[in-house]
C-alpha cells in the first residue's frame, strides 16, 4: 500500500506537469503589473506595453485586457528597465529608470494622454527597494547587489546581509532552529538538507558574493508558491551578462597584524600566525547581442586561521589555569612528556598541544547562461562548484555506546579546561555540484509560465589530520565529584568513516492564468533527495581514563591491572568485508501541489489567497531485526497514555498529508502611496532535519554494531577480556562471522504517524511616508506545529518523587526493554514553539548618497527545549522538572528579547562624479544569549538530562548540608547558603524569582552592541567611469573594539550548575552542596565574565578590486 501511494504522488506530479501547473519554491524574478487608463480616468483596453532591460537588451511585452490591466511576470531582477505605453490616439507613455528587486511585482497606475507635452512631464522614475509596494504583505528583506557590495563583510557570506532583517537571531529567523530555512540559488533549492553542523547552505559557504545580484528573506510571504520552512525563505539570484564586456579581478588580505590583540584593559589574547587571502575574477559579456549572454566568477580563498588557542599551565612561570584567560589545567610539563612517548612507544605523532592554526581552503565557480528566445520566451542555465578542505575542533562531549548517563554536559573536550592534541581533531572535505536550468514564457496575453528544473550533489567528508589511525584517549580529572575534561589526543571519535552524499533533484514550475482582476496560479513541485550516509562512530576504538595518573599508568606504562573507565569500538556485521565501513541510505521524496487566487479588488488594495498541500514520501528499504522484534516489546507512548508501541527498525511514515491555507492582503490606505497597512495569515510547511530520520538505520543492529564497556564489564556476559591498552584498532574489534545482528543498546524508530513540521504564522504591518522618512510598525506571533521531537521510551516513571523547595521532582527509571534497550527513542511530533514580535523601524533616503535605516524588535520565543544536534537524544529534552518525555515549556535558546539593527549608508558620487568614496556603518545591538540554571548531580534519574533549580529564599528552602571530608566538617550549610544568596543576590533572574523554579533558559546574557565599517574608494582610471576603475576596500568588524578594547566583547557564564545533589533524607528531600566554578578551587561570585578569544577583538580585511 505504501509504494502504491508514492507511485501515485509521482503521477500527481506528472499529470500537473503536462497540464502546465506551477510551483516557485524559490523566488528568481520579479514582475510589472498595473492599469492603464485615459485622460478621462476610464480604463484602456488593448494597449501595448513594452519593458525593456537597458543593459541586456532583454524586452518583455503585455497587452492590457478589458479592465485596463497588465501583468509581465518573470522578468530579470534588476534594472534599469525603461517601460513604455502605446495606444492609438494616445501620446506614447514612457517610464525609465526602473529597477525592480528580487521577487518585487511593481504595480503602476499610468494614465495616458492625447494633448501632445513633453514627455519628460509624465516621465517617472521607479525606484528600487521601496517600502511602500503593493506587493509586500508579510515581513520580508531584500539586499540589493548595490547593498551587498557595500556592507562590512569578512566572511563573505550570505548570511552576513541576512543579518539586516530585524527578526534574525544569526542564522535564526523568527526563533526557529536554524534548519528550518529554506535557501534557493537562482531557484535551486541549497540547504543543508541532513543537518549535520551549523552550516546553512550545502557545503557551507558555496557561492562567491561577487556572483550574487541580488537576496531576499521573507519570513512571512503569503504567498503560496513558498515554501519549505518553518523559519525563514532565503532566495538569491546570481548575476547575468549584459550587452557590455565587463571583468573584474580583486584581491582581499587579513592576517594576525589586521586584528586586535589585546583585551579587558590591555590583557594579551592568546593568538598564533593566521591569515586569509582570497583572489577572484568575473567576466560578464554577450555571445550573441541582445539575445545570449555569460557571466562567470572564479574565487580561490587560502585561510590559515587560529585554530586552538588555549594554552597548557606552567605554575613555574606563575602560569596557573584559568577558563578566562584560556589556560588549562594540563602543565606543558605533562603535555609534553604525553607527545614525546606516544612518538617514542608507538611511533604516533599527536601533534602540537596548544595555540595552533587551523587549515581551510576552498576555491568557488559560477557559470551561467541567458538566452533570449524571443521577447516571450527566456532560457537560463547555471552551473556551480565549490570545493573546500579545511581542519574542525574535536566534538565537545558526545560520546557512543555507553549509557546517556556518561555523557558529561558540564564540560567539554575544547573548553578551556582542557587541551586537546593537534591530530585529536579532525577535518573536512566538502565537494558541492549544482546545476538549474529555467525556462519563463509569456503565452498570449493571459497566460505565463515559468519551469526551473535543479540538481544539486553535496558530498561531505571527514579525514584524520596526520593520516594516522590510533584509538582515542579522553583524560578525565575529578573536580570533587564532579568529571572535567582533561586532555584528549588520537582519532576524533567520529570521524573515521565519517561521510555524507546528499543527491537533491528539485522541478518546479509556474503557471499563471490572468482573468479581469485575478491572477490564478495552480503549481506542483516534486523534491527528491537521497542520502548516503556512513557514521561509525569509535571505528578506531576509544578509551576514557579517570584520571592523568591512569593514563600514564595503562597507556605509556603499559600496566595491564589498569582498567579505562569506559571503551567503546565499532563493527561491521558484513562478514565477507570486515574492514569496510557501512554506510546506510535515506530517501525522501515530497510532491507540492497548490492553487491561488490574487485578486486586485481595487487599484489600492490587493488580496491574495491559496490552499497547499503537501504529500511527503519514504522510500527506503530498511532491513528488519528479528532479534529486536523476537523480545515482543509493547511500551506505553508517554506522549499519548493509553497507545502502545511495539519497536520496529524497518518502519517508516507513510504518506501523511500536509495543508498550508494562507491569506494575505496589501492595502494603500489613502491611494497615494504614503500609508500602507500590509499583513496575513496562513501555515508554513518545512522540511524534518534528516539526520534524526537517518538515525534509525544507522543504529539498526544489522548493519553495524558497537561495544560500549564500564571499568567492570570486562568479560562479563560474553565481553572481551580486559589485555590492556591497544594501540593495534582492530585488536577489541568482534570477529563479524560470529557475530549474529544484535539489539543495540540505542535503538531509534519513527512514529509511522510522523508529519512535516509547520508553523500558523500571522503578520500585521503598516508603513507610513512623511517627509522622506518611511516609519514601519510590524507585528508577528507564530505558532509551530508537528515539530520533530523524540520520546526516550526507556525512561519509565517510578511514580515517586524528590521534594525541592515544596516542589516535587518525579524520578525515573532507565529500563532496559526486553532485557537490552537501554535507550529507545521515538521520533514523532509536538506542537512546540510560539513566538512573538515586535518591530519599529524607520528609514529615510536623504539624497546626495546618504541612507539611514534603524530597526528595534521586541520579541518572545518560548519552546520545549529540542536540542539542536545530530542525534535522536538532542530531541529529548535536556533542562526540565517534570520529565524529559513530557517537558514545560520555557524559552528558546534562539530567543533574544531585543535586537536593534541599524544601517547608515553614504557615498560621495553626487559630490565627485570622477572618484567616489562609500562608508557604510552597520550597528547590531542585544542580548547575546538565554541560559538555565540547573543542579549538577542526576536527580530524577534521566541520565544525561539536568534538572532546572529551584531558587530558594533562605537557608531551609535551599536544603544545603554541611560538606563533609575525611570524617570532619570542612564547610558547614549556612557557610554555604552565603556563598549562594550572595550571588543570587548579584544575578538579576535569579534574584528577581526566589521561590520559584527557574525557566529554562530563563536567564538572559546583558546586551552586546557590535559596530562594523566598510570604506570603499572608487578611482576612475579614465573619463568613462564604466571602462577601467579601481576599487580600494576596508572592512573592519567590531570598530568599538579597536577604540576601547573593553567595548564590543561578549560575555559568558561562570557556573550554571550552582548546587551539586548529594541524595535525598529519609522524607524523600533532596540534599545539596553548592559547587566551584569548573576546573577551579574557588566559588562563583560574578555572574558572567568577559569572553577572551580572538572572536571579541577588532577585525580587518583589505582588498583592491580592478574593474573594467
């Protein structure tokens, strides 16, 4: 029934295709509507209306209908176009200078005349990025290529313009999770479709931005053809040849010496030799005037960039650690003695132990082809390639095959509590191919059509710096009871055999039917992705020591009575290839099919309505495991009491359905263009994050298996003896021929009910024109529905509770269902996240080259607390009271309560014609962060997971005992309790809350204001200004910093886990110690402390650009 019903979505597809449906999943045109009338205000059918691309030659044509109207869809982005009207007994109209922004649709109202006047008095100049725009309705920003070029940009990446929409958090729009944006190039849908790393685009950073024309984010489009998010839709276009031959060639340099040095008063920061040069040309030209053109960039970009830079203590030198000057607790002494005998022993280079670079080079191709059929039909080809290599810091604390109970959230492997060895990281190859081809006709005078049709080939994988395979070691040392990172050095434990190849084949197409005042469009788009995806983890086996003094003992003095307290290994079940890493298989596929109404039911006011549907598709061929069915498991779904699941490895959703209704509106209140009141309503369909789906096969038991030991599991219940520290990787590894398919001790399925996530979005806006200024007021709440979100179906409520402060803690047991699954983890949805917002912005062109634009958002984003990684258990959230599987809401780690965004723009060019020099200033300013207070310590029994604190009002209420070492008390409670009230005293949230449990993500990091510069210096080299030029350009990041180097600096929490649980009395109370800051012998007194890293310092970039 299941392939009958996938088949059936693919002769949807195809039957929608042939009748000429449409779909714009990605916005690549833009469009000129409007209503021609006489002189006498009636309206005139049968004019010709001609638009022309003045660069290219490009024309377009309409002919208006028996209401006067017109529409010309489909046009290039950009301008300028000179538009023209004619009709018998009419003097010919003419517009120029129009240029038109990516997805905008100009409506104009032109009324024509007989009386013979110059045409210079009817001549209308149409400016681009406009605010009043009949076709604007939800919250959107379009960055035009003038703008692009002009921001303060190190990175050079996309997402450093996205950054000027006043609803972003970083990469975060509206408060979703990052991976909840879509990103199109030129139509082609550009994601990071599995969702492993914090990369938006394939690849990362795919696309020189000296190829982009232009991008437009759009939060709220009411607009049916998007979609494929629950954030934010992120479209770009790429640049097109003219009928001018036009090159560029630049150049860009930064390095050590281009950055600041010193912090907080004139403390050094820790920085070794770095420096990033990027070299590029472009080429823009016809092949055929008029009618076929190419453009094409190159970019090569080399970095050497600071990679590690925290430093080993050398008390000898007065050196001693120090998280905020980033030294670890590791002496150099024991670093060192650590390198020369793994060299000396087993002949493996770790590789440098502190303050060294990292590696990345990545070269960026863009070709792309336009053709004009005729002036009806247009042909467009682009072609893409980006390919990179760079180094990545060791994973943080994740570990595998061990229970969630040792995984230590407090503390990571590249804090500044810890070093890790330079081969202890890892690297990665990336490799993206894309390719789209779109073809846009006008059919008659009532009918248009555009098909874009996109492949896109993103492989990502992992290698081992230094090439060398050696198990991992993790060091652990003991603050109290309390694990911290150590040292870390050999294979990264995720990364041999570590790839993804992410195939992506995306058609859309676009019918439009125009009818009096309705514009009808009716569309299907069809997505097919695969993913191959190899993941196995500790492949290279990887031990955990408890202390420096085990390590030493076990690894270089060789003593087999020492014992890791935790190991683990991967293995292959397939017998006949031992040694070839497996790698497993995901498929989706998804069939959009929509209709919608626009009507212009006056000349001031549009109405916009459509209904989608989506139907989404598994098709993959997942093995069975009988032995994981043969336990006859039937648990109870703690998110639907009463609904037993019994797990199945082979299970995926079937077709379910999706619909996305909207209704969007734009109305020129008075008709002259000076108040527009804007908004809508409507659902937002997204796309799963398609690591957490894939997690199912890869932990299935039948393709690989894992061996995860305590210090005491040594050879019990058919584990491998105990024969010490192995440097050889395959010495613990199982024997696959004897092997039969287990029941692993993690085991992920999916609710065959699972449905696509979506969020009801509405939008309500106005924007007001009074003397040059445009003053906007935006509101916004969302409201998601079916977000992915996993149950841990182990974890069994004892019915038991611990007390804290009056309020009850529920406790948990971690059954092992069946006698073996330790963890099983559900895939299934919840209606998760709210959010709310605010804006007020104002704007104003002041001529002369000078633009101020500023914007203040006010907003509330409140979740469940869904993690944002790769694996099943990030779904399961972490900081709660009640239980994991059912978590209170609080709010968003993506939440920032106020963002001001401000911009101000100024050129000389109305000044000096013959050189030109621009200074654009861009000013961000907000909270840098949410976090939750939560006690070190597992109380409820979900391991992994840390419960919020209870705030108390006194010493009773916080329940503290006294401190107890070598039979004596060394601290006594109320010593204690005065240590916490004052800095619960000292910390806003948590004074302002006594008596209450604490939100998660409740409290809030104080506000960061970032100030960024670009000075661009234009100099003619001859009279022609568009025929040979230089650029000069300085992009300088965090200017306040380089005036006080205490100004533009982050901050960061000393201690969030204040109260360590020691166990409950005989009433059932919970009992409590306060705990030191990490790695430290002192108690937290400052509530947050002054990031030191080269991140918080001044930045700089410089380039020189030749033009012609």
């Amino acid at each position: 029934m299941k392939k009958i019903l996938q088949s059936l979505c693919v002769v949807t597809l195809l039957l929608a295709l042939a009748v000429g449906s449409a779909f714009a999943q990605g916005v690549t045109t833009s469009a000129i509507t409007g209503v021609i009338k006489d002189d006498k205000g009636e309206e005139l059918p049968g004019a010709t209306v001609q638009a022309i691309h003045t660069p290219s030659g490009t024309t377009y044509g309409a002919v208006s209908n028996v209401s006067g109207r017109f529409r010309m869809l489909n046009m290039r982005v950009g301008g300028p176009y000179t538009l023209k009207v004619s009709f018998i007994g009419f003097q010919e109209y003419e517009l120029q200078n129009i240029d038109l922004d990516l997805g905008q649709t100009l409506n104009l109202n032109i009324a024509m005349t007989t009386s013979v006047e110059e045409l210079s008095e009817i001549l209308v100049e149409a400016q681009r990025g406009q605010v009043i725009d009949g076709d604007r309705t939800g919250a959107s920003t379009n960055l035009s290529n003038e703008r692009i070029a002009s921001m303060p940009t190190i990175n050079r990446s996309i997402n450093d313009f996205t950054r000027l929409n006043p609803q972003s958090n970083g990469t975060s729009f509206g408060g979703a999770d990052n991976r909840y944006n879509n990103y199109t190039i030129d139509g082609n849908l550009y994601n990071n479709n599995f969702g492993l790393g914090s990369s938006q685009f394939a690849g990362g950073n795919p696309i020189s931005i000296d190829a982009i024309e232009e991008v437009q984010v759009n939060i709220a489009p009411y607009d049916v053809t998007q979609s494929g998010f629950t954030g934010a839709s992120v479209n770009a276009v790429t640049k097109s040849g003219t009928n001018s031959i036009q090159a560029t060639a630049y150049t860009l340099f930064r390095n050590q010496n281009t950055q600041g040095t010193t912090l907080n008063g004139g403390q050094d920061v820790p920085f070794s030799e770095s420096s990033t040069q990027i070299h590029g040309v472009t080429l823009g030209l016809p092949i055929i005037k008029d009618k076929l053109f190419f453009f094409g960039s190159f970019e090569f970009e080399d970095n050497a960039i600071p990679g590690d830079t925290r430093r080993a203590a050398r008390p000898e030198q007065g050196l001693l650690p120090d998280l905020e000057l980033g030294i670890a607790r590791m002496t150099a002494d024991q670093a060192e003695f650590v390198q020369e005998q793994m060299q000396e022993i087993y002949g493996y280079e770790t590789g440098a132990y502190e303050n060294y670079p990292f590696e990345d080079v990545a070269t960026r191709l863009n070709f792309r082809l336009d053709y004009n059929l005729n002036q009806s039909n247009k042909i467009m080809v682009r072609y893409n390639n980006f390919q990179q290599r760079r180094d990545v810091g060791i994973n943080g604390n994740s570990i595998r095959g061990l229970p969630a109970s040792e995984r230590f959230r407090n503390t990571s492997r590249f804090g500044n509590e810890a070093l890790t060895f330079r081969n202890g990281n890892y690297g990665s190859e990336e490799d993206v191919q894309s390719i789209v081809g779109e073809w846009t006709s006008n059919i008659g005078n009532n009918m248009a059509n555009k098909l874009n049709i996109g492949y896109t080939s993103a492989i990502s994988q992992r290698f081992i710096p230094g090439d060398q395979n050696f198990p991992m070691s993790e060091i652990l040392e003991y603050d109290g009871s309390t694990p911290l990172y150590f040292a870390s050095l050999g294979t990264e434990l995720f990364t041999r055999g570590n790839l993804l190849d992410n195939k992506t084949f995306n058609i859309t197409n676009n019918f439009n039917y125009f009818m009096g005042d309705h514009t009808f469009t009716a569309g299907v788009n069809f997505e097919y992705m695969t993913f191959d995806n190899a993941f196995n983890p500790t492949w290279d086996s990887w031990y955990r020591w408890n202390s420096y003094d085990d390590f030493v003992a076990a690894v270089i003095d060789r003593d087999p009575s020492v014992r890791p307290a935790g190991f683990a290994i991967g293995f292959t079940y397939d017998a006949e290839n031992p040694n070839v890493l497996p790698t497993d298989r995901t498929q989706f596929g998804q069939v959009g099919i929509y209709v919608q109404d626009e009507y212009q039911a006056t000349n001031d006011l549009k109405v916009t309505a459509g209904l989608r549907v989506e139907l989404p598709f598994y098709p993959i061929d997942a093995p069975r495991n009988p032995r994981v069915e043969a336990l006859g498991i039937s648990v109870e779904n703690p998110r639907n009491p009463g609904e037993f699941i019994e797990p199945r490895v082979d299970n995926f959703p079937s077709i379910n359905p999706v619909f996305s209704p909207r209704l969007g509106f734009n109305w020129d209140t008075f008709g002259d263009k000076t108040l527009q009141v804007r908004g809508g309503t409507g659902i937002f369909t997204g796309r799963p994050i398609f690591v957490h789906l894939s997690n199912q096969i890869n932990g299935n038991g039948v393709t690989r298996g894992f061996i995860g030991l305590l210090e005491d599991d040594w050879g019990q219940d058919g584990n491998p003896t105990w024969e010490g520290f192995q440097a050889d990787i395959n010495y613990y590894r199982p024997d696959p021929s004897v092997q039969e398919p287990t029941v692993s001790s993690s085991l992920s399925i999916t609710d065959p009910n699972f449905q696509l996530p979506q969020t009801w979005r509405s939008n309500l806006a106005a924007d007001y024109v009074y003397n040059g200024f445009v003053f906007t007021v935006e509101g916004i709440f969302s409201k998601d529905y079916n977000t992915p979100f996993s149950a841990n179906l182990s974890s069994v409520p004892t019915g038991e509770s611990v007390n804290i402060g009056g309020n009850a803690y529920p406790t948990y047991d971690q059954v092992a269902l069946g006698g073996e699954i330790n963890e099983l983890y559900y895939l299934t949805n919840i209606d998760d996240r709210t959010y709310a917002a605010l804006t007020l912005g104002v704007q104003k062109d002041w001529g002369k080259g000078i633009f101020t634009s500023f914007n203040y958002t006010r907003s509330q984003s409140r979740d469940f607390g869904l993690g944002g990684g790769s694996q099943a258990a990030s779904l399961w959230p972490a900081d709660v009271q009640q239980g994991r599987n059912n978590p209170e809401e609080g709010f968003s780690r993506n939440d920032q309560p106020n963002r001001v965004v401000g911009l101000i723009a100024f050129n000389t060019k109305g000044l000096n014609e013959s050189n030109n020099t621009s200074f654009n200033l861009y000013y961000s300013a907000g909270e840098q962060g949410r976090y939750s207070y939560t006690y070190s310590g597992n109380i409820t029994g979900e391991g992994g997971g840390s419960s919020l604190m209870y705030i108390p009002e006194s010493l009773e209420d916080a329940q503290l005992i006294d401190r107890i070492a070598g039979g004596s008390i060394v601290q006594t409670a109320e010593q204690q309790w005065n240590i916490l009230n004052n800095y619960i005293e000292n910390d806003p949230y948590l004074s302002e809350n006594r008596g209450t449990v604490s939100e998660r993500n409740g409290a809030v990091l104080p506000w960061l204001h970032r100030l960024d510069l670009s000075v661009v210096q234009t100099i003619n080299l001859t009279k022609d200004p568009s025929e040979h030029r230089l650029e000069f350009r300085a992009d300088i990041l965090n200017v306040l910093n380089m005036m006080n180097d205490s100004w533009g600096v982050s901050r960061q929490t000393v201690q969030r886990n204040l109260m360590n649980f020691e166990g409950t009395d005989a009433n059932g109370n919970a009992q409590f110690t306060i705990n030191t800051i990490q790695g430290e012998s002192t108690y937290p007194t400052d509530v947050t402390i002054p990031n030191f890293d080269l991140g918080q310092t001044w930045s700089a970039q410089f380039g020189v650009k030749y033009i012609f």
